[in-house]
C-alpha cells in the first residue's frame, strides 16, 4: 500500500490520518457491532457523532451563535438555486459579482428565479483578478450580493471580503477552512465538501438566523433552510457517512494541524513555493496577476503545450497524481488543498524543475 | 471486532462482504495510491467504477434500453418535489395512492407544485391493507399516478404493481432490489439509497425516456431529470464514495447472492420466519392483514407494553441492534432488508421465544 500525491481539484485528497481513521471504524464503529453507514441518524451514537462535527466546525471558525451550520446535500450547483428561492420572498433583484466560471453559473441558476444584477466582472481583465471594492456597484433593490470566493478553473482568489450593505453570499466550496475567516461579515456561506471538508455528497451551510425566513413559496421544502434548521438537517436522512468523515477532518484541522491560523500558514507556504517555481522558470507560467492567485488552485502553462502529455505521464510516473487542467482550459493545475502535504508541493517543484531542464 | 445484528430501519445493515472490501479498498483504491474518495469523478477510474454499478444494477433489475437510471442526491423526500415538477409541465392532476406516512408526505409535497387527486387510500382500514386494484380511481386528467410499495413504519407492502393507464411513479425506498421486478409497468422508480442499495446521500432514479422532458419551468437545474440524464449524472460532482458503495452491493447481490430471484427466496424464508414466530405465540402481534404485510420491515408488539424497555435493553444485550418501533408509532420493528442475513432472524426468533417464556 502506497499513498501518492493527490492533486485532484475535487474530490480531493482527504487527510491520511482521516482516512486510516476510518478504515479502522469501518466494519465495526468503536466497538458498536456496526458501521457508522449502519446507523440510524437518530441514534444517540450518531447523533453524537454529527453534534461533535458542528462543535468542532463552529469552533475552528469562530461561528457566532445567531448562525446555523446545515448540513445538506446537492453541491454547490444546488445552492445555485437554493440561494435566489430561500432569500427571494422579498421584492428585489439578486446581484453578482463574476469572476469564473463557478461564478457565471451561479449567476445563470439566480437568474431563473430573480432579476439579476452584474455588480462587478472580472471579464474586462480577462479573469486575471479580482474586483476591487470600488468597482462592486450594487443595484438599488439589491437582495443579495454573491461571489465565489475562489475560482478552482481559473485560479483566482478574493485575498479580502467584500464590504457589503446587503447580505453577503459566498460560494466558498473551494477555500473554506484554508484559513480564519470573520463569519459575521456574511449573510450565507456554502459549502460542497468535497475540496476541503469531506467527501462529495455533503454540503455545508452557515446562514445567519434572520435570513432562514425569507424564502419563495415554490421553494421545495428539501431546498428550504429553514425546514432544514428546524430539523437539525434531519428533516429526512442525511449522508451520515459523508458528515461523519467530515467530523473527521474537522477534528484532524483542530487537533492534528492546530486550528485555521497554523493551517493558513502551511496554505501559504506550500503555494509561494509553487508560485516560486513557477515565476523563477521561464518554461512555467501563470496568468494571474500575483495579488489575486489562488492558494488553493494554481494553473499553469509549459512553454510548448507539445509537452503536456509527456508533463502529465511522467509526473503520474513520479507520484504525482491528478495534475492536468480543466478540460475547458486544457493546461496543468495543481490544486493544494488542507490536506495536500507540504511534501506534495517540494516533490512536485523538484519534478519541475527536473522536467524543465532535461525538456524545456 | 464483532459485528452484531442490526435491524436498523435506515440507514441499515449492508453487507459484510461489502464493508470488507471497502475497508480493504480504503486508503489505496487497487494500487493507484488514493481513496474511491479522492477520485476526481470525470477519472477513468471512477468512470468505469460508476458505469460497471449501472451495468449491475441494469442486469439484476432487468432495466429496458429505454429508462435512464439516475444516481441523484436528497433522498426520497427530494423526489416528492421533484416528480410534480419534473412531469408538470403539462396540464392535469398528480394521482397518488395514500397507505402511509411516506405516501402522505409525497402528496402533501405534490399538492404543492399540481392538484393533487387521492386515487386510493387506506385509511379506512386503518392501514392494514393496500388498496385493490378495483380501489384506485384516477381523475381523468391524471397525469401519473404515485405510490409506495412498502411503508416501512406501517410495514404493509404492495405485493403486486398496480396498473396504470398513466405513468406510474414508485417510491421503493425500502423494497427494490428485494425481488425481481418488471421495470416496463413503471414511468419512474426512484429509492434513496439507505435500505437496500448503499450508504445514505444517493438517490436512484429509474426513468422511461419519454417523461424526461414535461418539467415545470421553475425546476431547479439539479432536479432536473433530463439535465442529470444528459450529463450521466455528473452535471456536478456527484456522492462518488456513495456511488462506488452501491456499485459493491450491486456485485455483491449479483455474485454472492446469485440475483433477485435468490433474494427473493431469501427474503421470502426470513419474513415467514419473523411473521410465524409472532402469529404462534399470543405474547405478540401484528395488525396487518397477512396478504399485504410488509417482507422488509416487521413492526409487532408485546402483549404487555410495560416490558417494552425490557424487550429492547435485552435484545441489545444479545446483540440484536435496533429493533424499537418508529418514534411515532413505538413499539417493536424488525427490518429484514437484504443485507440482514437469516441468522439474524433466527437469532431474533429465538430472543423472542425467550424472553416470551421468562416474561410473558
């Protein structure tokens, strides 16, 4: 058995430690006589196990009370749709701020169900950064404003949280837990798990109290937050396995790494490496302007794109896993994620460098 | 590590040769040095896992060329929405034959999005049989008519298909794959995961091609059952772990068990087990009529409620796990679904007799 590095935009590499964890308590849960899978959701055991998972998420992120952490299903792409009906009760437009592709098709499901504002695109400087507070101009009727936190495409990040006089409403399936965060800046955050929370099949939402009433009667009721509040995401059964797992995780960020501040610290680390290796070899680039890089997907391009197959193979070769673009951008894109290892990104920047020399 | 018997009503027991596997598959999925989890799902490798599970599940269930089979997320509950609005579209009245909790909820979710007509119901024999075939009367401008095979917290199931001259739309969340089946008498099936199929987060959707596109306007994108159709059900990131979990049982029905007409033998041997041991001894009962009594879930009594606790707290101790009845009807409940093995009745059988004698 060995464990390779992973850099798999999602699902992506999980904590080794997590998943030994689990393999442990697979067949057989703490003595149990079952699988956490085999639970029910409303035993005392796992009811337990979900409490834990929110105690150690509320504390890793400095939750404040009048928030609730909901545990649902359907990815991000659900939110998509979930956000405009469960805050669009009222009369008002939703607004936008576009700086991907995660971001466009949020704005396209919005759409459906609200008139929708542009408030600021990064299209004009061709997705290389981000808006600048000066230039979110929201509309007058404005319910919401949304972005994505990090684009894992393009490989571009918001550094700082935009100021906003309505509720803010990030998308942050790709950076949660990379690094502190003030929550009570945000009128709703999201969450797909499956970068670095858990496997893919849960979704984390953390919605201030006062935003879980304003939603559109057509909304479905297992899309309604407040439904889902109400019933401490039990409203019916919930990805026990998936919520466990992420409590794992949740536990392997507190006690293993230390909390998000020493998190943050390797986050940085491993990508200035990255980024490092990249700028200092003429073969290797990166189109985003340095201010607004992502920490958690770094795309980038060889200088002859003949080479990407041979870059793909023989990094694969080498232990490194999962390193080709998105298919709709083509490239390379290694995404460093929390439980990618530091080590991770030295072999890699060796690997580079190697590959540069012997076929730049 | 001992793994006890567990008559869980759901999530439930899977099979132990299927949690070995899993274990064993954890850390290291075949040698390629990352987890089921850690697979990108657009991989070759977690492609060929996701086609060979719908390759089996296709085989053992006999599914014609012409329904797509759907790996979604949200559970039954999600479905009771997104039927009415994925087959709307068109004008005319949501059918549904009430025998349960589950089917309530169905309806009370349909009457939101259609009018609602009850074609049958069994209220009137307080739920102890399913209605006739002679029973159900659809509106005349039905647009498809609902049910639901098996209510697991009444424990009464349809032990025939009804027939349709409209789309027929099953809930079978705790029977399918307990027996063979003639998928062509059905519009749509779909299942949440946790009874028989896998681990809780995945949903299967059985859907015959021509009712993929009478969808409501305002459906969101991720109910969409012709969006997840097009897209192989990979519009988003799908529960892959889940989705790897149900493609093992899958095999394992097919290869350990030798298919659904083997488990239906199976079934049928530890029900008949269950049933007789309570019909012979006046200590307990069942109210259902014995013609349209559930195979999967056994509710019964004590004579003497008072002894309930009792009943429970030994049962555990012999390692029988999970036999309380539904917290809204209390009293016992045995669900037999196809990962229980006959020994687990037997044993059950023999606690029963038992503690009858000692206490009865």
């Amino acid at each position: 058995m060995t464990r390779l590095y992973n850099f798999c935009a999602g699902p992506a590499a999980l904590p080794e430690a997590v998943l030994r964890r689990a393999q442990q308590d697979l067949p057989d849960w703490q003595g149990r006589g079952l699988s956490v899978m085999e639970m029910s959701h409303r035993s005392d055991d796992f009811v337990a196990i979900a409490e834990q998972a929110e105690r150690d998420l509320r504390q890793l992120m400095g939750i404040p009370e009048n928030y609730k952490v909901l545990f649902m299903q359907g990815g991000a792409s659900s939110q998509f749709a979930m956000v405009p009906l469960n805050l669009g009760g009222r009369t008002g437009s939703a607004n936008y701020v576009y700086t991907g592709i995660w971001g466009k098709k949020a704005l396209a499901e919005g759409q459906r169900y609200l008139p929708a504002h542009i408030a600021a695109s990064s299209e004009g400087n061709g997705l290389t950064r981000v808006p600048s507070q000066s230039e979110i101009q929201l509309s007058d009727d404005a319910l919401y404003l949304h972005y994505t936190s990090n684009e894992t495409i393009g490989g571009l990040q918001f550094h700082a949280v935009p100021q906003s006089p309505v509720p803010l409403v990030c998308d942050m399936s790709s950076d949660i837990l990379s690094a502190p965060l003030d929550v009570s800046r945000f009128g709703i955050i999201y969450a797909g798990a499956q970068k670095n929370i858990g496997p893919a099949g849960l979704t984390l939402v953390i919605i201030r109290d006062d935003l879980l009433d304003q939603a559109k009667p057509e909304t479905p009721t297992m899309m309604n937050y407040r439904v889902c509040a109400d019933n401490q995401s039990m409203y019916n059964t919930p990805p026990t396995f998936a919520w466990y797992l992420a409590g794992l995780v949740f536990d392997w960020l507190k006690n293993e790494i230390g909390g998000l501040e020493q998190m943050a610290i390797i986050n940085q680390r491993k990508a200035s490496k990255l980024y490092r290796a990249i700028d200092t070899n003429a073969f290797y680039s990166n189109p985003i302007d340095p201010e607004h890089r992502s920490l958690m997907n770094v795309p980038f391009r060889l200088a002859d794109d003949r080479l990407d197959k041979d870059f793909l193979k023989e990094s694969e070769a080498a232990g490194l896993l999962n390193l080709a673009g998105h298919r709709s951008v083509g490239g390379m894109r290694a995404s460093l994620y929390n439980a990618v290892p530091e080590a991770a990104v030295d072999a890699l920047v060796d690997f580079m460098q190697d590959f540069a020399t012997r076929r730049g």
